[in-house]
C-alpha cells in the first residue's frame, strides 16, 4: 500500500508539471524580462550623472590672444579667494595685464604690473590651504598612502588629498589648477595667480590657495610665451609677453558669446568604476603589468562641449 501511495503521488507530480510547463516558461520569461529591464534602467540612470553640467556663476572666461580658456571656481574649498576673485574680474583689474612669469613645466603667473606680488590696492587673503574634516566627509577615493597624503581622490571635480589620521583634506596641485600667488608670509595673496602648465608640483599642496582648475582651453595656457630663463627670475620681455586680453565671468558674458560646459561626475557609481578599471590595467597591452597605483594627477576629468557661442568671434588682440 505504501509503494502505491508513493507511485501515485508520483504520477500527480509529473502531470502536474507536464500541464503547468507553459506556465512555468512564461513566467521565467517574464522575471528575465524584467531584470533585462532593471539592469537597463540602471544603466540608463547610470549614464544620467555621468557628467555634471558646470553652473555657469562659477565659470570664468579667459581670453588671451591666441584663443579663450574656461576655469571652473571652486566657493566650496576656498571661498574667500573666490570672492575676491570674481570681484576683480567684474572690476577689469585684469584686463590688458599680462603673464609675466612663465616657467615651463611649471606654472604661468599673471596678474597686474606691480613689483610686489601684494597688491597695495587689493586686500590681503588668509590663506585657504586646507579644510576641517570628520568621519563622515564623503569623496571618491582614488589611491591610499600616496607620496603626499594619506589618501588622494575627487570632490566635485577637484582633485583632493585627505588625511584622516589629522582630519584635514586639501585640493592638490595637479596640472590645469588655479591658485593666488604669494610671498613668504602665508596670509599674503591678493590678486596675482598662477595656473599649472606641467608636472604635479604637490610639495605646494597645503601651503597655497588653490581656487579653480582649467577645464576648457589649456592648449592655450601651454603656448603661453616662457619666461627668458628657467628659474623664472627674468622676466619675459614686453615685445613677447601674452597679455590678458580680458577676464569675464561667463555670467556676465553676453548670452550670445557664452560657452557652456559639463565635467564628468566624480561621484558617480560610474566614474568609481572606471578607476578600479584604470588600477588593474586589464588590457591586453600590458604584458607586463604595472604596480596597482594611481596618480590622482594623472586621472582625467574629462570636459565636454555643450555649447560655444563664442566661436566664431573674432579676439581682439590687446595692444
């Protein structure tokens, strides 16, 4: 009896399955249905914060002889440099001056033509080397005991180093920063400013203001005339200098005339992955493959062209 039991509980189980089959196929088309679904709607979103449009309030338009370069401010690290910076852009007071220490590999220096790098018509800043931190402070980190910091990576586009371990993050001195100009006292920079045109110079993290990055242009601060010499100390001379034709906030520019832009999100999930790709080096062109390190300097943040209104004015040439 028992045997029969089990014989017919079989046969119920098998007609069962036989008469539900299509039911079961449909539904497991219809669940893979709609995880092909899900995991395009990530990606979709995905692809939705992979740039970040540039608010045009914090964009400063450059124009120098040879062509027009965009730098994106940053209020958020070093507000009273920006302040003060956008205050004498709107008041002309670089306007017609000129880049007179140019130092290849380096930086170009600008700003007006006074001896001294402290404007005595412009007030000094303290500087705003480094911000208070906490265990909460989010940012994409990049790489863990770097040269210069305990911890190198991205906020908003900029790129910072973070040392937990005092609670202090800074912005860095990768190639295309902007950043105000001093002497030997660390509350002395007022207007003139620098802007990196080869290799890291990171020993100057922290012990200078750095307030913006180039992110459209710099093709047109690397042909920036060079200083005479090496070292800087001469200058270039006047019949060679690149003047600054003019320097506008882009809000102030005319609508006609604006360039808009978007940077890529660096705190967007896709961004994250494509550093852990650039760290493992995959690809099959690296036969031997290098150590699992990454220069935060040497990690683009690419710009994308939204709009350029601009382009077919024509540059008046400063005298």
């Amino acid at each position: 009896m028992k045997l029969r039991k089990i014989f017919l509980s079989q046969i119920i189980i098998c007609s069962c399955l036989t008469l539900s089959l299509n039911t079961l196929v449909n539904a497991e088309q219809n669940v893979q249905q709609q995880r092909t679904t899900k995991i395009a709607s990530q990606s979709d979103d995905s692809k939705q914060d992979e740039w970040r449009t540039v608010a045009i309030e914090n964009m400063v338009l450059l124009t120098l002889p040879h062509g027009e370069v965009v730098i994106e401010l940053a209020p958020q690290f070093s507000p009273k440099h920006v302040e003060q910076f956008i205050r004498l852009t709107q008041d002309g007071h670089y306007d017609d001056n000129k880049f007179y220490r140019v130092i290849d590999g380096f930086v170009a220096q600008a700003g007006p033509e006074e001896d001294s790098i402290a404007d005595s018509s412009v007030p000094l800043l303290a500087l705003e080397g480094e911000w208070p931190t906490d265990k909460n402070w989010l940012f994409t980190l990049v790489q863990k005991k770097d040269l210069f910091a305990e911890q190198t990576g991205f906020k908003d586009g900029f790129a910072v180093g973070h040392n937990p371990s005092e609670n202090k993050a800074w912005l860095t001195h990768c190639p295309g920063i902007i950043a105000m100009a001093r002497g030997n006292d660390a509350d002395s920079g007022s207007s003139h400013f620098y802007i990196t045109n080869g290799q890291a110079p990171r020993y100057l993290d922290r012990i200078m203001s750095i307030f913006g990055r180039v992110i459209y242009g710099m093709n047109h601060v690397q042909a920036i005339t060079r200083t005479a010499t090496i070292e800087g100390e001469t200058e270039v001379a006047n019949a060679t200098y690149t003047p600054i034709v003019s320097m506008q906030m882009m809000a102030d520019v005319p609508p006609s005339e604006q360039i808009h832009l978007a940077v890529k999100n660096t705190e967007s999930k896709l961004f994250a992955t494509k550093l852990a790709e650039r760290i493992k080096r995959d690809n099959a062109f690296f036969f031997k493959k290098p150590p699992p390190v990454l220069d935060v300097c040497q990690t683009p943040v690419l710009t994308r062209l939204l709009a350029n209104n601009n382009k077919n004015k024509p540059i008046k040439k400063s005298p």
